[in-house]
C-alpha cells in the first residue's frame, strides 16, 4: 500500500460498537458479523479508486487473527513454548522473568485500522502472541546490564533457530524515535549492538536507539512450524521500569492508536489532522454494555476471558474458546 494521501479522508470502518450491545453470544459470531458489513461496503467500492479495496484487506487479516489464533490450538503453542523457554532461561543461571500474552481483540482491530490508515500493509502486523523477557535485577542500567541483557538475547535467538528450527523476520522500521539524553539522562544507551553480527539486522533494537520518551527493549519476530507469529520481547529491569512507570509506553500508543474515555485530556492535546484520525480507527465503547459470552463489566470492574479489551497476560491460566 502507499503513503497516507488526501484519500485517507474517505476512508471509514463500518460500525462494530453497535454488534458489541446486540448480545450476539461469541467473539466469533461478532467477527463473522462485522465482517460481513465489511463486504457489503467493500462491495460498494469495487471499481472505485481504490486497488486493492481496504476493507478486502480489512477483512482479511481480521479474519485471519481469528481463525488463527483465537483457540486453543494458539494458547496451546504458546503455553507449550513458554514452558520450554522456562527451562532454557533457567539452565543460563540468569536472573529472569518471563510472560506471555495473546493480543486483545479490540486493540488488534484497531491496530489493523491504523495501518490502513496511515498506508501501511496491515499484513505486516505480527505481535498477536508475544513473550516479554525482564532480564537481570539492577534498577539502574550500565555496561554489565546490558552486556547480559545480550547474551540473553543471542541465546535465545539460536534457542529458537538452531533447537527449535523457527524462523526469525526482519522487523518493520522502528518508530517513536528521537530521543534526547538530557530529558532522560539516567538512561544507559550503550555504544554498539552485542547482538551476532548475522542477526543484527532481525533485531529492532531500542537500546541503541530508544523511542522520545526512553522507552528500550529489543523485539524480534519468530515463525514457528504451524506457521504463528510469536513476538519477543526483551528488556532489562531497569528499563522494563523506566517503560511502565516514567515512559509510560501507553502515551505512545495512545498517539498512535488511540485514546480511551478517561483519557480524553491527551486526545485534546493532538492536533486536528491526528483528531481526524482517532475518529476513524478507534472503538470507542460503554464496557458495561458489552453483551458477550465470557465478558462482564460492572461499576469499573471487569472479567474479560474472551479478550476483547482487557490484554491476556496470562493466556496459560485463562483457556478460552472465543
């Protein structure tokens, strides 16, 4: 797809607020709903000017996510994966800790909507199963730090190429950058990579070259056999801290993806161009309205098995058929 145009004004996303209040049972039979809105629009627009249709490419990788990785199949791998990970992390004798989560629905969806936008492949998009890895126990970085937060990391990469035979993508350019030193001066960037010099480029590495607020981690990107996209992330104590508590990595994805309802006072600071994109890629919607089969809100408090909003950290514990 090419760069944003003027042409991203008329583009739009049939509704799915309203399919969340109908009571239609399974996150399944919402999909399947919206997607078939999705069609008759984009059933409108053939012809038109716009090859390939977005809402073809909407609908496809919607699709997609949930046939692929909305079952037990998904959070079967990944639980089987993280279990092996375990052990191999343990047998390094370093410091670690590791999660793994399955990408919440709406986020995905709004995620898809905003590559589109912004003229992006939608396809592109492979974060739907993830493990974050916090390596080591210093609250502050420095050479030692970092140099065990890559030797973690080479470890790991030949764990799953060479043990597992997975294979590793090139990431998609990093964004968020322009970081300035002064504004966070106890941030530790260090001087080169320690990554293997044949891996550097399936590396994005934010150490190197942290986003404006700090934020550091490496991410890199496996295919296993049946075919998943699992995303890794690494991050040092330090700077797993300096991203949850002082970068607050949440701000950079609210530019990018969104804004939820409590948090309108930032969506007022963006400018006009950027409001006009929030109108068109995010969900806004009432959480105690939601009528879906393993979701219940109530008074700020909400049990979310399916996925839908609340991101499942702990996939292992929380089976679920979608």
């Amino acid at each position: 797809m090419s760069n944003a145009t003027n042409a991203q004004k008329d583009i739009f996303f049939p509704d799915i607020t309203k399919l969340l209040y109908m009571g239609v049972g399974s996150l399944v039979t919402l999909q399947k709903m919206h997607n078939e809105e999705t069609m008759i629009e984009a059933n409108k627009l053939r012809g038109k000017n716009f090859v390939p249709n977005y809402l073809d490419i909407y609908h496809t990788k919607l699709e997609n996510y949930l046939n692929r990785y909305y079952n037990y199949n998904s959070l079967a791998e990944l639980e089987q994966e993280i279990i092996e990970l375990k052990k191999f992390l343990f047998a390094l004798k370093v410091p670690c800790s590791i999660s793994g989560r399955l990408k919440n629905y709406i986020a995905f969806v709004e995620k898809v909507r905003t590559f589109i936008y912004d003229g992006l492949d939608p396809f592109s998009i492979n974060d739907e199963l993830g493990f974050r890895i916090i390596v080591g126990t210093s609250r502050y970085d420095d050479e030692d730090s970092i140099k065990q937060l890559y030797f973690v990391a080479n470890k790991i990469i030949s764990f799953f190429i060479i043990n597992k035979g997975y294979q590793l993508l090139i990431p998609s350019p990093a964004n968020g950058l322009g970081f300035d030193h002064n504004k966070y001066p106890k941030i530790y960037v260090p001087s080169e990579s320690l990554i293997y010099p044949e891996y550097v480029r399936y590396v994005k590495d934010y150490f190197i070259n942290p986003k404006k607020r700090g934020y550091q981690a490496l991410h890199l990107v496996f295919v296993t056999k049946s075919g998943l996209t699992i995303e890794v992330q690494l991050r040092t104590f330090a700077s797993h801290y300096h991203a949850e508590y002082i970068a607050k990595h949440s701000l950079h994805k609210i530019e990018r993806y969104g804004y939820d309802l409590e948090e309108r006072n930032i969506y007022e600071e963006l400018s006009e161009e950027e409001r006009e994109k929030q109108k068109v890629v995010k969900i806004i919607f009432d959480p105690e309205k939601v009528k879906l089969d393993s979701y219940y809100s109530l008074n700020g408090n909400t049990l979310d098995l399916i996925g839908l909003q609340e991101t499942i950290r702990d996939p292992f514990n929380n089976f679920f058929f979608a």
